[in-house]
C-alpha cells in the first residue's frame, strides 16, 4: 500500500504526498539511520542493484551493500551537513555482473538519511554541454525587459533545447490558482494547449506547496503501477519530501495518462515567494533525466523568476509613474481652483484615464456631476445610499450587480466601481465605473465532467478529462489594478487636503470680517461722538443765524442758511442709520416666543404712522420665535416704508400675512404702493442704495439692509416681489429651531 488509506477524486486535496511509500521506476530507494547508518528501508526493486531482496537488507550496516568509498563520502557530508553541495556522488557499484555507474543522492530527513540511486548520463558533466547550457542561459538574459511575451517563448524553447521533452509550456497561476498556458514549446504533431485554462484542483494545495521546498518535480513514468513499494522495519510515516524520486500520486498518474503523457518534469517559477507558475515538460514515452540537468532546471526556473520579478516590479513602477503624473495634474488644477466641482468638470477625461475608467460621478454636497458612461442622477442617489454603508474610505468591485443588485438594471449599468469618500457626513464620493466586458475563457477540460465512478471510486473520466470547452463570463468589468486603487487612495488625500485649504480660507475671510465689523462698530461711535457734536454746533449756529441775523441776509443769504439745517438734518438721520445697522450686528440674540399681533399693533401705534393706511393683518401662525427688540425694527421698517412708499391716488393698505412652513413660518408683507421694477431686486437690500429720488421721499437708504440683517441674524431669508404702480410683497422665512441654531453657534465660536 502506497498511503494507509485509499485517495480518489473525493479525498485527493488530502493526500499526504511527501508519505508515499514507494520510489519512481528507474531509480532505487535506501534509507538509513543517520547514526548508526544501519538500513532502515528499501525500495523493493532494490534487488537489481544490490542483488538482495529489501526485507533481507533491513537492519544491516550500510557499508557491507555500499562499499567504503561512498560511506566515506557519505560520513563526510552528513558530519559538515551539506549534501546540497556534493549531491550527486559518483557511486560505483560493483558485482559479478561487472560495475555500474550510479548517481547517488543523499538527503538528511531527521534522524534518517535518504538514498536515492538513479542512472547516470556521462554528457552532463562535459564542457560541451556547459557551453550548450550556457548558451541558452545567453538566449533568455537577451530579454529587453518590455516583451515579456518574448521572454517567455524563449524559456520554453530553451528548456526544450536543453533537454529534449516533447512539450514544454509555462503555466502561469491566476489569485485562486486557476493556470494558464502562456508559452509553449513542442514536437511536431503535438497537440497545443497553448492558452488554454485549467482550475485550481489540477495541482493541489499540498503538491503546490512541495514545489516551495523542492523546485523541480519528475515523475519518470506514467504507467500504473510501475513504481517500487518502499519496505521499512517499522510502519512509521517517512517524509520523503526532499526525495527527487518519492513515488507520484495515482490520481496524477492517472491524470497525465488521460492526457497522453508518459513522463514529465516540472519546475517552480516563484516571484516574491509565491508560486507564480510552473514550467513543465511532457514527454509521450517514458523518461528520466540525470539529476545535473535537473539541477541546472532549477537555475533556469530562478533567472526566469528573477526577470519576472523585474518586469512585474518595473511595469508597476511605469504605471503608478503614469498615473501618479496624471493625478499631480489633476490636483493642480483643483489647488489652483480651490475647488473639486468646476476643475473637475473641465478635465473630464484627465479624470477618467487616470483609472482607466469609461465614466465617473462627483456625489458632493447637493451637486451630482455625471461623466461620460454613467448612470442617471436619480441612479446615483440610490448608489449613494449602497456606498454610504460600506465600513471603508475607499471600496472597489469588478461586478457590482453581485454586491448590489439594482445597478443591474441602472439606465447605463456599470460592472465595475471604484470610490472614494471624501467625507462621511454628509456623505460625499467620487466614483468612477467600467463596464462590463465579456470574456472568453477556453478550459482544457470541463472540471465538473471529469469525475466518473469506477468500482465505487471517483475517478478522472478518461476522455471528458480534457474535452476543451469555451466559457463565457459576463457580469464582469476589467478588475481594478493595484496603482488604480493606491492611486485613489492618494487622490482622496489631495482632495482633501483642498478641502482642508479652503476651509482654513474661509476661516481667515470670516475672521477679517468679524474684524471689519468691529472696526464699522468702533467707527460708528467715533461717527456718532465726534460727527454730531459739531453737526449739533453747525445747526445751533445756522439756527442762531436764522434767528436773530435773518433781517441782515439777503433772501440768497436766507436760502443757503436754510439749506445748511436740512443738509445736517439728513446727515442726522444718515448717522443714525448707520449706527442701528452696525449694531445689529453685535450682540447676541436673545431668543423668545413673540405675539406678532401684539407686536405690530404696538409698531404700528407707536410709530407716527400715516392713519390713512389700513393694516389688515391675516395670521394663521401668531407667534414666532425670534429677538423682540430687532423685529420691532423689522416691522417698523417694513410698515414706514410701505407708508412712505404709497400711491396718493388709491386707498393704501398693507396686509401682513403668516403661514406655517416644514421649517419655520412665512411672513408676507403686502402693499399697494410705488412699486419697482423687480430688476433692481437684488440691490435693494445694500445699503444707500435708492430706488427713488431723494427729493420726493426722505431717508437714509439703510432701513432694508437693516432689515435683512435682522432676517439673516435670525438664520432666516428674505425675498421680494413688486411691480410699479402695483405694490411690493416682501417674504420672510424665519426658522423653527431657531434655539438650537444660535446655541450651536455660541459653542462653536467659544
Ligand atoms: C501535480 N498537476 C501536477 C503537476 C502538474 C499538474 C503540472 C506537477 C507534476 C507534473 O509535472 O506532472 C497539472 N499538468 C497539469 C496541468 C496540465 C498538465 C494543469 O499537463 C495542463 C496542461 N490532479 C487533478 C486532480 C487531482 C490532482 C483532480 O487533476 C486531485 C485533487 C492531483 N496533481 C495532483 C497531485 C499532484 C499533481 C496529487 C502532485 C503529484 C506529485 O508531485 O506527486
């Protein structure tokens, strides 16, 4: 028995490879204890070598079967431990059939020694076959470092030079250990299985791994049972791991029948100690090659390995270069805009082959920006609510329909997505898509019509093992490469940095402002100190001329005295404008529940309001939150101007309406006086400004901008509809949660 248990299709990822007991045909097995060097087993075919059955050699001393020149050899190595260097021995053996040359080669396993004795082939020590080697290792070091395809072609055709297997190919391993043939190499006649897929379960875990410890792998015949059974003193498992030839797997064995192969070989490619890939060798008769030329295989794995790792290293570098250039260029442009939306929008396709992508979305604040190949706004709301909940900054997926099932039937349905957050709250993502490519993958066997059962075991089907079928794949966009998702990473971090000047920006602006305030407040005072004093003297002095010097002055003398006083009249009232707008804002708001009712008929009485104008007053909503004192001034503002502003020729009213918002409240404000023309709209909040000439109505031109900074200090707004010679209606919206607003506020300015 090979193994203590049986293995077939069911069980073989379980198979205990390095544990088989039994040796390949062409070569004979010994093992001894690396102490006493007594024989500890025997491959059974030991007999054409030594002339005696295995169980007849256990427990002998190894030096009676091999002669003192190799136990010599032998006790040198194992006390400097390094069989590596003197592996193979030249081992004479010699009988009365005459002398055999064999190559010996010894591994130390524990506390046991392995033997493996296997023909020799004089041509691999010559100087002509180095020189051949050498010029094939000449032929692959001629690799540019672009084609990579070229390198690989080269490898194989090398291989097969050096050693004469009918098909070489190079098999390349997907994530998952799916394979690939990439290269190949082979006899006329030959069947290709040039780009051909296998899955996974064709080389197992447990053989892959093996293939980290031992780089090159022959298996010398493929008909069954052709092996020898190893026989031991003791039913102990032995780990023939580091034995060249530890006997191979039925199931392979029978795998490589199924495929027409009589003898192969295989060596292990690694790149950055993974296994990349194998390259192996097939043969239709049996055969075995001498162990140097095994030995220089595994040269030929490593410098292939080495320029593998150069290229996979250097076109890594080339595209994290490209792409990085492309993003510097993009940052630049939203360093120069201090802003994401606008730089973005005008270097769309900087944006999209930076991740190779056909179509990308900016989701920002309450702006969506759609670019090229991309699903419809309302799509994209929903999409945002999906990457909302994914846990990290950046999530990307080659076919989003499986994680996210409604983008399949999105009007333009990506496959592929890549995000960034830029911010969590509210949630803010720049998305790029792909879509969705069809690919074709040609299998060298259908892996779920293999199996066939045979006397209750699941074997290889023989014939369907290898019966090529296409698969397509759908579903699917191109995956994203590594550089595309560092360099998002990257991108997030510049977009944020933006964020982050802009922001402090803002802050410095808003600190200026607050400062530009203070100074308009320190200024009013000096205004409203120094101005009047000699304002007051001007007009006493003008007053005190009008009096008593009137009979001396001519009548131009008379009018210019006149025209001083209401002169310093108007700047009065100028001044004072100017104060009441600077001191609204200073001061906190004290917020209370206001009895509008109550409020305007106190303004309205108060006031020296012309009675020839109806207040008609419609509130649904009679109480609003707010600062008693400045919608005092409000009214007072709003209601004067409305009287100030009334057409003589009509019967004036102003009718004051509220209704209840989501939000807040909505207060109307209606006349039917003057009017303007709705084109001056947006000047007639600005201080000084006049839509009317002076002459006709007096005033200082502030009482709306007055009026506006109460609604904004109350974090409302306000808009304004009028029509000449019909009337104005101003709309105020002053919010519900008022408390909270100005609360939150006092806390972020302490
Ligand atoms: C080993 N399987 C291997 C090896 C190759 C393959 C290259 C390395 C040993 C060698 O060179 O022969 C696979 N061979 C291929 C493929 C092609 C090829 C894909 O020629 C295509 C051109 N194999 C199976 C199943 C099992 C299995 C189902 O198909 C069981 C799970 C097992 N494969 C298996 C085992 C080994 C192996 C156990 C290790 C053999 C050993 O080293 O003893």
């Amino acid at each position: 028995m090979r193994y203590t248990i049986d293995y077939d299709l069911t069980n073989c990822d379980a198979e205990p490879l390095r544990f088989i007991r039994s040796c390949q045909h062409g070569a004979v097995l010994l093992v001894l204890y690396a102490d006493s060097l007594r024989i500890k087993g025997a491959s059974e075919n030991c007999h054409e070598l030594f002339g005696r059955s295995a169980k007849d050699l256990l427990g002998e001393d190894a030096g009676a079967v091999l002669g003192s020149e190799s136990m010599d050899l032998i006790r040198q190595a194992s006390a400097a431990s390094s069989f590596d260097t003197v592996n193979p021995f030249e081992h004479y053996h010699r009988s009365t059939d005459g002398s055999v040359r064999k190559n010996l080669v010894v591994n130390q396993e524990g506390e046991l020694l392995i033997l493996e004795f296997e023909d020799r082939d004089e041509q691999f020590g010559t100087t002509a076959f180095l020189m051949q080697v050498d010029r094939s290792l000449a032929r692959i070091q001629s690799f540019s470092g672009s084609d990579v395809a070229e390198l690989h072609a080269t490898t194989v055709q090398e291989v097969r030079r050096l050693t004469g297997y009918d098909r070489v190919y190079l098999y390349e391993f997907d994530k998952e250990y799916n394979g690939k043939v990439v290269a190949e190499a082979r006899r006329e006649g030959m069947e290709s299985f040039l780009h051909l897929h296998y899955p996974h379960t064709d080389i197992p875990k447990q053989a892959r791994e093996l293939y980290l410890r031992q780089q090159v792998r022959m298996v010398t015949s493929t008909v069954a049972d052709c092996d020898s059974l190893l026989i031991t003193d003791d039913r102990t498992p032995i780990d023939l791991s580091t034995a060249g030839n530890r006997g191979v797997s039925p199931i392979h064995l029978e795998y490589l029948r199924n495929m027409g192969v009589g003898a192969s070989l295989s060596i292990a490619v690694t790149v950055n100690g993974k296994l990349w890939g194998l390259l192996a060798c097939h043969h239709e008769a049996p055969r075995s090659i001498d162990f140097r030329l095994r030995k220089l295989l595994g040269l030929f794995g490593r410098i292939l390995s080495g320029h593998l790792a150069l290229h996979q290293t250097a076109s890594f570098r080339n595209n994290v270069l490209s792409t990085s250039l492309l993003r510097a260029r993009l940052v630049d442009r939203l360093i120069e805009a201090q802003d994401i939306v606008t730089p973005i929008q005008e270097n769309e396709e900087m944006l999209l082959s930076l991740m190779k992508a056909d179509g990308a979305a900016l989701l920002i604040e309450d702006h969506i920006l759609r670019i090229g190949s991309c699903p419809e706004e309302k799509e994209l709301s929903l999409l945002l609510g999906f990457l909302e909940q994914q846990p990290s900054n950046i999530f990307s997926t080659a076919s989003l329909y499986r994680l996210y099932a409604p983008a399949k039937n999105f009007s333009t349905a990506p496959a592929g997505l890549l995000s960034i957050r830029i911010s969590k709250e509210p949630a803010e993502h720049l998305v790029w898509f792909r879509p969705e490519t069809i690919r074709e993958l040609a299998w060298g066997g259908r892996p779920e019509q293999r199996k066939e059962i045979v006397d209750g075991k699941v074997r290889l089907h023989p014939h369907l093992s290898f019966a090529k079928y296409v698969q397509t794949t759908s579903g699917e966009a191109r995956p994203w490469a590594q550089h595309h998702l560092d360099n998002a990473l990257a991108l997030r971090n510049d977009i944020k940095e933006v964020i982050l000047v802009k922001y402090q920006e803002m802050r410095h602006l808003n600190n200026k402002l607050v400062s530009a305030y203070e100074e308009l407040q320190s200024f009013s005072y000096t205004v409203s100190h120094d101005l009047r004093a000699p304002l007051r003297g001007i007009k006493g002095y003008a007053k005190i001329l009008q009096e008593d010097y009137s009979d001396r002055l001519d009548d131009f003398g008379q009018s210019a005295l006149r025209t001083i006083v209401s002169s310093v009249d108007r700047m009065n009232t100028f001044i004072n404008g100017i104060l009441e707008f600077s001191r609204i804002g200073s001061g906190r708001l004290r917020v209370e529940a206001i009895h509008l009712p109550t409020l305007l008929d106190e303004v309205w009485q108060s006031s020296h309001i012309q009675q020839d104008v109806a207040l008609n007053k419609h509130l649904d909503v009679e109480y609003v939150i707010g600062d008693h004192t400045l919608l005092w001034q409000l009214f007072q503002n709003f209601l004067s101007n409305s009287v100030k502003y009334r057409r003589e020729e009509v019967a004036s009213y102003i009718t004051v309406r509220t209704r209840q918002l989501d939000e807040g409240v909505s207060i109307e404000i209606e006349d039917n006086g003057i009017g303007f023309d709705v084109k001056h709209a947006g000047s007639i909040f600005t201080p000084f400004t006049r839509l009317v000439s002076e002459e006709e109505y007096e005033g200082s031109g502030i009482g709306l901008a007055i009026a506006q900074r109460i609604v904004q200090k109350h974090y409302g707004d306000i808009d304004v509809d009028s029509k000449p010679n019909v009337g104005t209606t101003f709309e105020i919206r002053l919010p519900g949660n008022l408390q909270e607003l100005v609360e939150q506020d006092n806390q972020q300015n302490a």
